[in-house]
C-alpha cells in the first residue's frame, strides 16, 4: 500500500468507462482489489461523480460516457436511483406536523429542502450504501447472473450448465473482447472473496461455476467437490459437476477420457434421481449416453423430449437423436459395416446396401461404405486379386448411380470414375493418401487438433496430386472444420466458401451440406445471425 494513488484524472476516467489501454485497466482493477485505502478513495470519488450526474452537474460528454457505465454495473444504478429518491424526498414539501412545536424530523425535512444540503445529504447516504455494498459485496446469485449475461449469444460448454439459458455452441471460443474480459475478471475475484469470507456449498458452487465457463475443468470439479462436503443434496450441484468432468473429457488422453465420461454419467444420473424433471441434468445425461451406449442414449433422448418438447434445447436434443445410427451400424466395426453391405448387395438386397450406405456416408469417415470399397480395391488391385477389385468398383458404381438419380449428388459416381480409371502406379500413392487421412481421424480422436489439420491437409494434397478429387473434398472439408477450434475463423471462412464454390459446380452435395454448416456457425459466433440463418437453411 506504500505506493502512490493513481491521479484523479486516470480514476474519473475509469470510472466513466474510458480508459482503452489494457495495462492500465488491470493495474487499476488489481490495486482496486488489493489496497483498501485506493478502493475508499475511489468509491468517494464515484459517490462523487454519482451525485454530479443526478444533479445534472456533468457535460454532455461525460454525463454520456457515466449512462453506458450503467447497462453494465447494477450496483451503480442502485445508487443513482438511491441519489434520486433522496434527493427528491428532501426537495419535497412537507407539510408541518404541528405549526407551533415542529417535530424533530420534520425540523430535519426543512432542513434538508435547501438544495445545497439536499446534495451533501445524497452523498452522505451514497457513502453509508457504497461501504455496505463493500463489506458485503454482491452475493453469488448477483455474479451469477451477470455471468449468464455474458454468454447469451454463445453457451461456453457443450454441455448445460444449471440456469443458464439457451444460447447457440459456437465452434470457436475465443478470447472474450476488453468489456467481458474486465466483468469476468470482477465476477472472479467477487467470488473467490465470497468463497474464503462464507465457505458454503452455495459459494463453492457459484465459483465452479465460472472455473467451468472459463474451461479451467479441473479447478471447476475441486469446487463442486468442496460444494458437496457440506452436505447439501442438490440436483443442480450434481449437474454441474457432471457437466465439469463430461468437458473435462475432451481434453484428456483417451485411456483417461472414458473415466471422465463415466463420472460424468453418474453425477447426472444423481441429478435426475435428486429431481427427475431438472432438464439440465436429463439433457446431459443424453449427451454422456451417446459417448457410452448410443442405444440407451436415443431412449434418453426420447424421454427429454417428452419433458421438453418445444424449447430451442428440444430442438438441439431432435438433431443429435437423427443422427444416432440406427441399431444395424451402432455397435459394428468398419469391417463388419462393410461385410454387411456386400452381403446385401450381392443378394441384390438394395434397399438395405442404400440403408447401410446413409448410415455411414455423412459422416465422411473411414467408416463410409465408398471409402472402404475404394481402400478395398487397392488393396485388391495390391494383391492381384482381379474379382475382389471388379467386385468392389462394381459396388461403387452402384452407389454413384442411386446417389445421382435420388439425390442429384454427382461426388460418387466421380469417385467410382475415377477409381475405375486410376492406373495401377497409383495404387501405392493413394493408399498413402489414405493412410494420412486416417492419421488425422485418429488425431481427432484425441483431440490433437493442429496436427490432424496439418494431417488432413497433407491428405488433401496427396489425392490432389493424384487426381482424386472427391477424396481430396473430403480431406479439406475436415481439415476446414477444425480451424475454427484453433483460432483460425477468418480462414475458414475463405476455404468454406471455396468448398461451396467447387462442389456446388460438380454436384457433389455430400462436401456442400457440412461446410454451409460450418460457414453458418462462423457467421454465429461473429453475430451475422440472418447470413447464420440463411446459410444452415441452405
């Protein structure tokens, strides 16, 4: 506390929301948390600048700049209203209780009726109000909300966090812009000092929650953990903490992921059994179940839509329960998919080998019928095996043709042309081309995303070089979908768009519909909602 205040003239800036310049903002709100004498004097100055404003005593600059500081600080328009209502209280006439022997508050009422009073009377109770409000501090639930306030246009888990409303998954989560970044640095410390001043479950709690929405998972599951040692049963604290280690999966290696995720489950599970209508918990426990056991988790899906079925999260819910697989791939390897598309095929069984087929094709993996058909004619081709070659081309050919006259998708009778075309030099190369595009599926899986990028990409170039076309499609269409979660959106935007262009030249619709997706959820997360909109329609 031994070094000098800063200059009035930096505090008032401050306190009128105009100080741009990061380092200064942080020395400010740091030494605002740490010294109490430089928290006093600047809360005189504010109750100062407070009764200016009320007073009309500002220029039209600064009364400007002191209004937008108000959407933002509820604490502040408490006071301004307070100022108000006494200021106009002592500006009141009040009519004499007794004419000859005035009483003692109505003696108080005209002496405070004198304007000059009136205002040193408002800062006397701005002051009173402004040390309550420091010792006490806005509660949990205040910072809460201001929180949920922060990420109304996009939620900061996959997963549902306990009374945060809906609110779109952004695919990129970047740095919050310097107005967040400053009210989330408040709301952290506010809590932190809640939680070392009351330990509670209810402080615990409210402090997991932000670690959660600021990924710091970890320390999210240590305060919901603290939170539950009080002993307090609740659905919501259950939720949460499900919700911190379902996020914590993600980040962790894949031996230690399914860990995570059967923590997960478990406390959701505690949380619908606590209360078996909290939506939040039912939600997410759908979400832990698709991870888990697919099969339980379309039941899951189901019985949430019973208990919600009209609310943006229903609609959330309906797409991830379409794009469960249905029983027939669910539990299968790519091998046995495939194995069962032959059989239906060489039985002639077209309506099943279709239904194989659209259960895998949009997923653009290893796992899709054309891809494995085409890895099994090179490996076909590799061993001389001409029948096992033909039989794997005339299958693609199958595919092309329905593809083309049911759904005007010209990707796969381009690919059976191509393979049916590609000398036997290329048999090698491509396999190559595939075993990279592999790679970068496995990276993905461990969410090593930058390298399954650099992988995909070298993919792609490999089929380029090669003339495989389709296949190069699909290898930048991964690659592009990741660039948002590495903080590369202005670029993806560029390679979305140049997807679009090309595929909607060749028909091939299978590469269009994920990058318009993708394009569409850019444009979300940069608050282009009506180019959002118009490009998920499409």
């Amino acid at each position: 506390m031994g070094e000098s205040l800063p200059k009035d003239e930096t505090v008032r800036e401050y306190l009128l929301g105009r100080v741009s310049d990061e380092a200064t903002l942080t020395a400010l709100e740091d030494r605002l948390f740490a010294d109490e004498d430089f928290c006093t004097s600047v809360a005189l100055a504010e109750d100062g600048l407070i009764n200016d404003y009320v007073l009309g005593q500002l220029n039209s600059t600064d009364a400007e700049s002191f209004e937008t500081t108000l959407a933002l600080d509820s604490e502040r328009r408490f006071k301004v209203e307070l100022t108000r209502a006494v200021r106009e209280k002592a500006l009141a006439g009040r009519e004499s209780l007794d004419a000859d022997r005035p009483s003692f508050f109505a003696s108080l009422a005209a002496f405070f009726q004198q304007p000059k009073y009136a205002g040193a009377f408002a800062v006397l109770v701005i002051a009173v109000v402004s040390v309550i409000v420091y010792v006490n501090r806005k509660d949990d639930t205040d910072q809460l909300a201001e929180l949920r306030s922060i990420y109304q246009q996009g939620r900061p888990t996959e997963t549902r966090i306990s009374e945060f409303g809906y609110a779109p998954l952004p695919q990129l989560r970047g740095a919050p812009d310097a107005v967040d970044k400053n009210r989330l640095r408040r709301i952290e410390n506010n809590l932190i000092e809640a939680t070392e001043k009351n330990p509670s479950a209810k402080t615990h709690h409210a402090l997991g929650v932000f670690r959660l929405t600021q990924r710091e998972y970890p320390d999210a599951i240590r305060e919901f953990e603290s939170a539950i040692k009080f002993g307090e049963p609740s659905a919501r604290l259950e939720n949460d903490l499900g919700a911190a280690h379902f996020e914590f999966a993600k980040t962790v290696a894949k031996e230690k992921r399914l860990e995570e995720l059967a923590q997960s489950l478990e406390h959701f599970t505690k949380a619908t059994q606590l209360d078996s209508n909290f939506l939040e918990a039912l939600f997410n426990k759908s979400l832990a179940l698709e991870e888990l056991a697919p099969r339980q988790a379309k039941e899951s899906w189901n019985l949430y839509l019973q208990k919600d079925p009209s609310s943006p999260w229903a609609e959330e819910a309906r797409k991830r329960l379409s794009a469960i697989p249905d029983e027939t791939s669910l539990f299968k390897t790519d091998d046995e998919v495939l194995t069962d598309f032959l059989a239906a095929y060489r039985s002639q069984d077209k309506v099943r080998a279709q239904k194989i087929h659209n259960e895998t094709k949009g997923l653009l993996k290893e796992s899709a019928v054309p891809l494995q058909l085409s890895r099994r004619l090179l490996i076909a081709r590799q061993r001389g095996s001409d029948a096992e070659a033909k039989e794997s081309l005339d299958a693609l050919n199958f595919i092309g043709g329905f593809e083309q006259e049911q759904n005007a998708d010209f990707f796969f009778s381009e690919l059976a042309d191509f393979y049916a075309n590609a000398s036997p030099s290329l048999t090698e190369p491509l396999l190559q081309a595939k075993e990279n595009f592999a790679t970068g599926q496995r990276l993905v899986g461990i969410n090593n995303l930058a390298q399954a990028i650099s992988a995909f990409e070298k993919s792609r170039d490999q089929f380029q070089k090669l003339g495989d076309e389709c296949e190069a499609g699909v290898a930048e269409n991964w690659a592009v979908q990741l660039l948002t979660d590495v903080a590369r959106v202005s670029e993806s935007r560029v390679r979305f768009a140049s997807i679009i262009r090309n595929a909607e030249s060749k028909k091939f619709q299978i590469l269009a519909i994920p990058a318009y997706y993708g394009l569409g959820m850019s444009d979300s997360h940069q608050n282009e909602i009506s180019q959002s909109n118009k490009n998920l329609k499409t």
